[in-house]
C-alpha cells in the first residue's frame, strides 16, 4: 500500500505543479469503438495474404503500402480505424481531468480532440512538426504518429526508420518531455510494441538524462488454467523497471481503489463515474484515472496525524492570506467533511466533526491572561515541549480563525440543539507594521517607515507585501507596481506559489493606477514627440503591460499548488467577496436580517481586502459596495420605527461604519445621505467610540507628534507627501473632511471633546492643505459641538486662522458663523479684544469672500464675538455698507442681531416691500424679514403706515397686523408661513393668534370646509 500510494503522490504532486504530461495509447479509445492496433496490422496482412506467420507490426503495414499503394492504403487505414465515425467517452474526458500540461499519444484517432472542441479546453493540437510554430496555446496535444485528417500519419517501417528525418520538432519535444517533466502511461499494455519503440528511443538519445516513467497498468495474466489473474507477473515488472518504466497496478490495491471511491475516504464522498458503454476493462482504467484524480494525498496524510496538528497543517497551506472566507475555512478537512452541511453562521463555526468539538469544549483552557492552553486531559503522555508544540500550534489555529470571522464553535447536543464555545486568541494592540499604521492613520509614521524600507533577497516576503501594499495605500502607484513586480519574481524563485499569484494580481491593478502618477523622463522618446502623443504612447505602453498579466492563465499554470489553494485564489482574482458583499446589501430589506447581513459583508470585505494587502480598494467598483453598505445601515437607523418591536433593530454604530465611511465614501455622497435621512446623531457605543477617537487623534497628530525629537522631520515627510502626490493629497483632505462630518454627528463627553480639540487646533497651526471644502465640514464640526469649544479654543481658532498660509480660505461665512455659534450658545462673559486679530480677518473677508452676503454674513458674527471697544468699528462699517447699497437681506439679519433699528433703515426696507407685486407673497426675504421682527418683537413705528399705503394687501397685513383693514384680509396668507418654528413655536401665528378678526376668519373656513393646517393652526393658536 505505501508504494502504491507513493506512486499516487508523485502523480498527484505533478498534477499541482504543472508538470504532468499523459503519453495515451489504443487502450483508451478501444471501447469507443476504434480497434486495437493489432486488428488494422490483421486486417492489412489479410488483404495482402501474407502467411500467418508473419508477424513483424511495421513490415506488414510496409508491404501493404507497397502493394496496394499510397490511395488505397490511407483509405484501408481510415477505414478499418473507423474515421470519423466514432465519439469519444468518459475514458477521453477523464484523461483531460487530471489536467496534464500536455499530452501525448500514439493513437491516430480524433477523440481527444474532440473532448478539446466540446470542452474549449486551451488546448493546441499539434499532428505535424509544421503545425508547431502556429500553436495558440501552452498546453500541447501532440499526435506522435499523425492524424488520420492527414495522409502522412506513422504506421508502415519506412515511417519509423525516417522518423528523425521527417519529424524533428516532434521527436525533439519528446525528449524535453522526458527530461523535464513527469510522463504517465495511460492506455498502454506490458505487450505494446509502441511503449517499447518510445521508451527504447527515447533513452538512447538521453542515455543518463533519463528519468523515470509510470505505467497505469490494469493487465491481467493468465495462469495455467488459462483463466484470468488480476496480476502482473513480477519479472514484467523488473523488465519494465529496468527500462525506466515505473508500473503502478490497478489490482494492487483494488480494494482499496473501489472502496475509495464508493465514498469510504475521511470526507466521505462518491466519486465513481458511470459509463454503460465501457467494457469491464475500460471501467477499470476509467475507475482508475477517476481515482488519481479525486485522491486528495494531502488530507489522507492529514488523517493520520493528532487533531491540532490537522487543524495547523490544513490552514498553514493559506499563509499569504491572513483573512480567509468564513465558509471557505469552515467547509476545509478536518473542520467539516460533509461539504453540504451550512457550517458558518451569525460568526460561528458549525461543527459535526467530534475530534473538533471536543477539543474546543473539553480540552481547551485560557489562564489569567486570556492565554490559550490545553488541559490535563489533552496532554497526558506529552513532554513539555510537546505540550509547548501543540500549544503554539492551537492558538496559531485560533488566530487564523478569529482572523477569518470565526470567534465560536458550535456543536449539536443529544437533544438536537446547538451549543456555543467561544474561542478567543488576544492580539496584539499595538502592532507597529505598515498595514496597521494605516489602519490607525499614523500617516507621519507610516511615510517614514516605508521610505526606509528596501526588498533584498534576505528580506521577509511577508514583509515585503505589507511595504508594497503601504506604497499603494499612500498612492505611491509607481513604486508599488514595481514592488510588487520585484516580490511576484522573488515569490516564485522562492517556491510561494501563492504569494506570486497575489504580487501578480496586484502587479496588474496597480498598472492600471499608472496614470494618476507623472511618469518620469523617457530618453528614447523623441525631443519634438508632442504631449499628448507622449502620453497616448504611455497609456499605450501601460494597457500592454496590463495585458501581458493574464489573470486567468496565470492561475491556470500556477504550479504547486492543491484544489484548496486554487479556490481561494479563484475567489482573490473574480472578487467574489465583492460581489457577494454587493449582493447581499442589494437583497430586500427585512428589519434586523438585514442590517445584520451587511454589516457581516463589510467587516468581512474590508478586512478581506485590506488584511490580505489585496489592491483594489481604490477602485470605484469597490467604493460603490461600501457606499451602498452604508447608506443601508442609515437607511435602516433611520427608519427603524417602521420594524416590529420584536425585532432587533440598529440602534448604534461600530467602528467598522466609521473606517469604512470615512475610508471610501465621498464626502459630498455622505453628507447628501446624512441629510436625506434626517441624521442629526451617531450613536456609538462606548467601546468603539474610543477606538474612533483614537483613530481621530492619530490623524491629527500626524501632522505634529508633540514631545517628539524628530517631529519637524515627521511632519515634512507627511507634508512632502500631499504636496508631491495629488492623489494622496486629495485622500488626506477626504479623511479630514469625512472625519469631521462624522464627528459633527456623534455627541462627545467635554473631557473627551477637549482634548480632541487640543490637538484640533495643534494640528491646524501647522496645516497647510485645506482649502474652502475642507473648512466647510471643520465649521460644520465646531458647530455642531458648540457646548465643548470653550472662550480660549476660540480665540485659537481665529488666530489661526488669521496665522495660516491659506487664511483666506477661513474667510468662508460658514466658519465665522460657527464660531458665533459658539460664544451664542456658551455665553461667554467675554469677548475678542484683540483688534489686531479682527482687523486682520476683516481685511482677509474683505477682499477673499465669494459673495457679498457671505461678507455681511462675517461682518455681523464678528460683531457679536468681539468686545464693546471693537463692536462700535464694526457698526459703523455695517452702517456704511447698508448706506451704501442697501439691501433688506442684510439688514433683517442686522436687526436680528438687536443693532440699528432707527426707522429710516425700516423705511427703506418698507420702501422694497412696497414695490412687490400681490403674488410676492412667497418672496423668501419678506418672509424672512417678518419672520425676525416677529420673533424679536420688533413693534413698527405707526409712522412708517403711509410708507406703505401702495404697498401690495398682504406686505400691509403683516407688517401691521393690529392696524390692518380685514375687509381685504385673505386667510390663505397665513399658509405661507406654516414653517416658521423659534423653539417648536411658530412666532407668526403666536402673536396673530391674538387678533380676533383671524381668528373668526379661521373659525369661518373650518365650518365651510374642513383643513387640516387651518385645523392645527387653530388649535394651537387661535383658540
């Protein structure tokens, strides 16, 4: 059995590294109706009547051809093979199943090929030396001896005596075959003269180059009874062996072959393959091939080994992927061996294997540090450090499945239902590599830490990726491809097949990157070459680049690696979890199912994509999932008064939404969304509120690092790094911006919110790449947190702002406004009496602010914040402006302020009132004029009546309602102002409600004719 199965594993590890190539015989087309070689030579010698003993295979054909001639000779041939008239079977497909690099055959028919057309297998047929040099694909059927499509096939002696001569190419690809590459004997008896012809051949040309071949036998001998013995006779075997002919038999292990693949294997699946049509012997070679295909050497050997050393050994083979499917991990040998069973739900990992389950629940201990050990019982007999072993191994397993979302095992009870062990490795929280300093937003580190990073032929690969795929996350495009480029080669001249295949996956998308990095001097372009040719040629060059990377092709070939392996790889390349992410967010919302379903999708394609160094994320594909993932879980936070009570509904949020938000939404996208939603609150648990925080913080001190020796040389990395690379410009200034909109949400505790602000403002002191955009979601920040900014952080802020080489762009009325918002709200006892500080932004807003209003807007917030000395310079600016040009705009929001409220300003203001037509009641200025005079209680001198008297009826109503002639009143009027809420109470209707000719007018319509407004007004105003 050990040599049988040792032969097996030598085939089956050819198969993995590409290097099978099958050499096929007329034993593997004899049941599809083609005869035996020894039939045609019968056939021939019959038609010649040549005497029965002779005997020679090659004379025969020869004597033929020079009696019957070349006519009737191809067509005798064509004839007694059955061209064209027979189909190929279960035999020809299987053979293509153990996926050979190339195959080989003696056979003239064209079953093979036509297993290639049904299957589009991506392979060449070659019957000739002149069909080489026209071959499409690497992967090679070559016809030794011809085809019958052609008239030049090999048979008669003259073929084999000039064979050298005519076929060359052919007879020199023999030789390298058999000198670089595992050949199996398929379709071939002890008793072919062909197997002699090729072996003798072919090791007389290589003499000691030879290697070694395999013959798939299913000969039987004959005893002396003349019966059949499943057996070949041991001097066979030494004959075959001693012309390098490694005979492994069917018979051998029958049993064993039969039952396998009856389903008795350690995953318990069928794989027999049915086919009617096959005689007894062509059943045996099919259940043969059948078996070297499905035989997985890899989990027979596993079996044999103790429970944890499976567990390490199955996941070991993954190492280039940290993070794995969660199903994926939990369908493997020995997790689960039904492949149909749902193992993996809701984080948990199903188990009906019972070596797994009592592991984890009997044998498996953590002590005071959260470390995990085995238990007494697991260890008895073991030494220490075979008890240390298996340890090390056991939490290498865990950490491998908590990577891949897989924190519990669950097993099934006597009863039926299923229980839980949570299984928990502790990692470590201050890990200091590139991915995760970019996790956190230690960009300054990160920089510095890439810069001094060079792959050499000692360094780790491991590492290698981590720094490439840093390069890439800083935008670094250029330097990341040829990392990557440099690591797919030091990858494979390394035997990791797997991490070449990922270095090559990112080689290729960083490529297409190219453009968005300038690309350096080309000293074989032409001086006079154009710009724009210049950088067609580039792209040109680039897509070529890009083309040469054949994805599919690569994995295809990829070498030494088993089913598994290729599986997940398989899922790398199509971006599977993408798609699944996509598909499970687009599914029907169903409550709780829902949001828990998307949640589980983005924490598994982030972590997938980033923990993995996987490049793609940059792309818009992978920025939509995240996109439409977000905006779901506002959409279900949001509406979750809709879901039944019983549901468990979203009621906070994760640190996952944070990353993800801030990481690969646009922040306009977000905004739009947070409005569209109503979202005026992000609930975050404790827990992960910290971690947002913490993430917050080391964004900001990235640009200063404070107590640090070499922050000044920090910070100019970071700052050399937006400022020399736009696109990394641009994703600096979108954290920033979605950081802000975020915080802006959340509610902050004032310790907390204070310290955030400390090393806000430290941070802007030193900025120097926001512009408008950026100020805007800053203002929206301090706005929002008005209660936490204190007397101090405010004058900080707007010496800031008058301090900073880009001062114009805190000119935005937004910022300004913020900070009245603040000394609004906090009431501070004192006000800025810097009058340097003041004057310096009044001269920025002056000659920067985009608009007038924006201007007026500033000039009033600046007149709040500052002291009674400064106040009186301001006014008289603001007096100037409305003597100026008046505007009734302007001056609604100064009077709101409680300045200027002399009547010749609200004469000039009733002056633009009067000039409206009757249908400007919808004019959003006088709306918003009465509105202010209503809410300040502002009384109108009754002087200012005859200003008025052209006015249109409804600018006289309200801006003189007691005075007014409600023979021309209009209750419609009042609807205009439906809206106008000060503290949930709508000040028009406050003050109307007093007048009893509306209240009689309200009373009037409701008994004519029931409406809703008019029937809220009333109630709450008018009664």
């Amino acid at each position: 059995m050990k040599k049988f199965l040792a032969d097996i594993a030598t085939i089956k590890k050819a198969i993995e590294d590409k290097k099978l190539v099958i050499f096929a015989g007329a034993g593997i087309s004899v049941d599809a109706g083609v005869p035996l070689w020894g039939k045609l030579i019968d056939s021939l010698k019959e038609d010649i009547n040549l005497p029965d003993k002779e005997e020679d295979y090659l004379r025969i054909p020869q004597m033929y051809y020079n009696e019957r001639q070349h006519k009737e000779y191809v067509e005798k041939v064509r004839r007694v093979l059955k061209y064209r008239q027979v189909r190929y079977n279960k035999i020809h497909e299987a053979i293509f199943d153990l996926n050979p690099e190339h195959i080989l055959t003696t056979n003239y028919d064209d079953l093979l090929d036509q297993v290639i057309r049904a299957r589009a297998l991506m392979f060449s047929i070659i019957a000739s030396d002149k069909q080489f040099p026209y071959a499409k694909n690497t992967n090679l059927l070559v016809k030794v001896h011809g085809s019958l499509e052609s008239d030049d096939f090999v048979l008669k002696e003259d073929d084999y005596l000039e064979y050298s001569t005519n076929h060359p190419l052919i007879e020199s690809f023999i030789r390298f075959v058999f000198t670089s590459k595992v050949v199996l004997f398929v379709g071939y008896s002890f008793s072919d003269p062909n197997l002699k012809m090729i072996i003798q051949t072919v090791r007389n040309i290589l003499g000691k180059d030879y290697q070694n071949a395999y013959l798939l036998s299913t000969d039987t001998e004959k005893n002396i009874e003349e019966k059949d013995v499943k057996d070949l006779h041991p001097l066979k075997r030494e004959y075959l062996k001693k012309k390098g002919v490694i005979p492994i038999h069917f018979y051998d292990e029958e049993d064993f072959i039969s039952a396998y693949l009856n389903g008795d294997d350690i995953l318990g699946e069928v794989y027999r393959v049915k086919d009617n049509r096959l005689s007894e012997k062509g059943k045996t070679l099919l259940d043969f091939l059948t078996f070297i295909q499905s035989y997985n050497h890899f989990y027979q050997g596993l079996s044999e080994k103790d429970i944890v050393d499976q567990q390490y050994l199955s996941l070991q083979r993954f190492d280039a992927l940290p993070v794995l499917p969660p199903r994926f991990v939990a369908s493997l040998y020995p997790f689960n061996k039904d492949k149909q069973f749902l193992d993996y739900e809701d984080y948990g990992m199903r188990s009906r294997e019972k070596a797994i389950t009592d592991l984890y629940f009997e044998q498996v201990r953590y002590d005071e540090n959260g470390k995990i050990k085995l238990k007494e019982n697991k260890t008895r007999g073991l030494t220490k450090g075979q008890i240390s072993d298996q340890e090390q191994k056991l939490r290498y397993v865990v950490r491998r499945l908590n990577q891949s979302k897989i924190y519990s095992i669950r097993r099934r009870e006597e009863n039926g239902m299923w229980t839980e062990k949570v299984i928990q490795y502790h990692f470590k929280k201050n890990c200091n590599c590139p991915k995760c300093l970019h996790t956190s937003l230690k960009l300054d580190e990160l920089i510095q830490k890439t810069a001094n990073y060079n792959i050499t032929d000692t360094s780790d690969l491991e590492e290698d990726i981590l720094y490439a795929y840093a390069n890439y996350k800083l935008s670094n495009f250029k330097l990341a491809y040829q990392q990557f480029e440099e690591i797919a080669n030091k990858a494979w001249q390394m035997d990791s097949p797997m991490t070449y295949f990922i270095a090559k996956h990112n080689e290729r998308h960083t490529r297409r990157l190219h453009r968005f990095s300038p690309e350096p001097q080309d000293r074989n372009s032409q001086e006079d070459e154009s710009e724009e040719n210049k950088k067609k040629r580039i792209r040109n060059e680039n897509q070529k680049k890009i083309d040469d990377i054949d994805l599919d092709k690569l994995l295809s070939d990829l070498p030494n690696i088993d089913k598994e392996q290729r599986e997940v790889l398989t899922i790398v390349k199509n971006h599977s979890i993408l798609s699944e992410a996509s598909r499970t967010i687009d599914k029907p919302k169903i409550g709780s199912i829902h949001y828990v379903g998307i949640l589980d999708s983005l924490s598994l394609l982030y972590s997938f994509y980033t923990e993995n160094c996987i490049v793609y994320d940059v792309f818009n594909e992978f920025k939509e999932v995240c996109e439409k993932g977000i905006e779901s879980l506002l959409d279900n936070y949001a509406n979750h008064e809709s879901y039944e009570p019983s549901e468990s509904i979203l009621t906070e949020f994760n640190y996952l939404f944070f990353v993800i938000l801030i990481s690969y939404v646009d922040t306009r996208k977000a905004k739009k969304l947070f409005d569209e939603y109503e979202i005026d609150n992000l609930p975050f648990n404790e827990k992960d509120l910290l971690k947002v925080l913490e993430i917050v913080s080391n964004f900001l001190l990235s640009g200063f690092r404070p107590n640090r020796v070499n922050n000044f040389g920090s910070y100019q990395n970071l700052k050399k790094q937006v400022s020399n690379n736009t696109l990394f410009g641009s994703e600096y200034t979108r954290f920033f911006n979605n950081i802000f909109l975020v915080l802006s949400k959340i509610k902050l505790e004032q310790q907390i919110g204070e310290q955030l602000i400390k090393n806000l403002i430290s941070f802007l002191k030193v900025e120097s790449v926001l512009f408008w955009e950026n100020i805007k979601y800053l203002s929206a920040f301090v706005y929002a947190n008005c209660r936490l900014f204190s007397y101090k952080d405010c004058e900080a802020l707007l010496r800031v702002s008058v301090n900073s080489n880009k001062n114009k762009y805190y000119t935005d009325r937004r910022f300004l406004d913020a900070i009245y918002h603040v000394f609004k709200t906090q009431s501070f006892d004192n006000r800025i009496d810097d009058l340097e500080i003041i004057n310096e932004i009044l001269r920025q807003c002056k000659g920067a602010t985009r608009a007038d209003f924006e201007y007026d807007e500033n000039l009033l917030s600046l007149w709040y914040i500052s002291s009674t000395e400064i106040r009186s310079d301001i006014e008289k600016i603001i007096k100037d402006k409305l003597e100026e040009n008046f505007d009734v705009t302007h001056f609604t929001r100064v009077i709101r302020e409680g300045l200027l409220q002399e009547a010749k300003y609200f004469k000039k203001c009733l002056k633009v009132f009067s000039k409206y037509e009757e249908d400007g009641s919808y004019n959003e200025k006088f709306k918003y004029f009465i509105y202010i005079i209503y809410w300040k209680k502002i009384e109108l001198d009754s002087g200012l009546l005859k200003t008025i008297n052209s006015a249109p009826k409804y600018v006289q109503f309200f801006l003189f309602p007691e005075k007014f002639d409600y023979r021309d009143f209009q209750l419609a009027w009042l609807l205009n102002f439906n809206y106008q809420l000060q503290d949930g109470i709508n000040v028009i209707y406050e003050r109307l409600g007093n007048i009893k000719e509306i209240r009689k007018a309200v009373r009037q319509e409701l008994k004519k004719e029931y409406h809703l407004q008019y029937a809220d007004m009333y109630t709450k105003y008018f009664l």
